[in-house]
C-alpha cells in the first residue's frame, strides 16, 4: 500500500514537468517553423525594451572559439536612411519599420600567439566570422517573431555597392563590415512561413 501512494506522489509531482518541458519544446519549434520575412510594417513602435531583448538573443548564438565578433548599430532616425543605405534597394522596407539593426562583424582577432601566451597581442584575419554572423542573424530573427514582430535579413556583406555608404556614414573602423541590415516592426499583414521541408534532401549514412 506504502509503495503504491509513494509512486502515486511521485507521478504526480513529476507529471506536470514532463507536460511543462513537452509544452516549452513545442514553443520553441513552433517559433522556429513560424518565423518568416516581413517587409512590411505598422506605424506601431517596437520598445526600446524590446530591442535590448532581441540584442541579448542575438549575443546569445554560437561562436567559433568564442570569439563573439558581433557589434550592432541601431537606428530609428529614417531621415539618414538615404544617406546610410544609398545602393541599397531595400529603402521602402527600411523606412517603413520601427528600427533598423545593422549586424557588424569585426572580422579580425586579438589575442596572444598560441605559442607564447605572454607575449603581446597579434591581430590576424577570422576565418569563420560570417559563421558566427549567421547564426547571430538567425537569433535576432527568432526572437523577433517570439515577440510578435516582423523582421528580414537583408544583405549587404559582400557587396561593395551596399557596403561603402554604411561605412562611411556610420564611421565604422577598418576592421568592422556591415554584414546585414534587419529592418523590424509590428507586421502590417498576416503573412505565413513557406514550407521547406524537403525529405528529398535529406542522405542517411552516404549521398
Ligand atoms: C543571406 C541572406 C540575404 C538576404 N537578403 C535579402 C535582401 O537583400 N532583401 C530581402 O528582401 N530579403 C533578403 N533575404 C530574405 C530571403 O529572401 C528569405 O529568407 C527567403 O526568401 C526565404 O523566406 P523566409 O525568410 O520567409 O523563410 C535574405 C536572406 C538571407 C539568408
């Protein structure tokens, strides 16, 4: 009898996590399979609060060697927008959103040589910074869509055209490249996600 009303607290102290984690997976993969590219928004601010969560989940990607080569301009003022991004030819969706975030990368390292850790710092080029990058641009976009926003990534790395009124007008350093812009704002549509799930693409074992 003993054993039965043990097992029977146990199931029921335990049953309510395994629902909570069950619930938690499927918020997560629904954020996933939901998220899309919105280019066109309301005139509804998004908080600045909400700007800083979506930075500290843009942080929060994965990095080769920890490195963390990120660094983000953000910007509300649309009146420097056709100085910024002339040559882009996305203006329409950037003027149209709540704020602009421009994914920076530094795309070089400072440490100490591997072989002698105490001597002073060397700079040598990052192979994989466009790695990190996206996977930051993927968080900023996840977290995006958790809060109800709509976002797209938009090129601008490797395009000189794109790139070199970024530079100049935001007064980047020599080392950092503007390797995406993400305009965001509240949607002004219900747009849906494409479907790519594609068995086809999958080999198991060998192509
Ligand atoms: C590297 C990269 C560059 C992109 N550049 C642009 C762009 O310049 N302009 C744009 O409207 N969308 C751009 N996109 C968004 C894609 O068009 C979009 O992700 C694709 O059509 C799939 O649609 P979905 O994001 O709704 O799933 C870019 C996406 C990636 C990953």
């Amino acid at each position: 009898m003993k054993k039965i009303v043990l097992a029977l607290v146990l199931f029921s102290l335990l049953a309510p996590c395994a629902y909570a984690q069950k619930k938690e997976t499927k918020a997560v993969l629904n954020n996933i399979h939901q998220r899309k590219s919105v280019r066109t928004y309301s005139d509804k601010k998004v908080p600045d609060e909400i700007v800083t969560e979506l930075l500290k989940a843009a942080m929060a990607a994965p990095t080769g060697m920890n490195i963390q080569p990120w660094y983000f301009v953000v910007l509300r003022d649309t009146s420097q927008y056709d100085r910024i991004f002339a040559g882009n030819g996305n203006m329409k969706k950037f003027k149209e959103s709540s704020v602009v975030i421009v994914l920076c990368a530094d795309t070089t390292v400072t440490r100490p040589p591997r072989e002698n850790p105490n001597a002073p710092a060397v700079t040598s080029p990052n192979a994989i910074w466009r790695d990190d990058m996206g996977a930051c641009t993927e968080n900023l976009l996840l977290a995006a869509e958790a809060y109800g926003l709509g976002a797209c990534w938009t090129a601008c790395y490797p395009f000189a055209r794109t790139m070199e009124p970024v530079k100049r007008e935001l007064g980047l350093p020599a080392n950092v490249v503007p390797y995406c812009v993400v305009p965001i704002g509240y949607p002004r549509l219900d747009e849906k996600p494409k479907d790519k799930w594609k068995p086809e693409k999958i080999h198991y074992g060998r192509w």
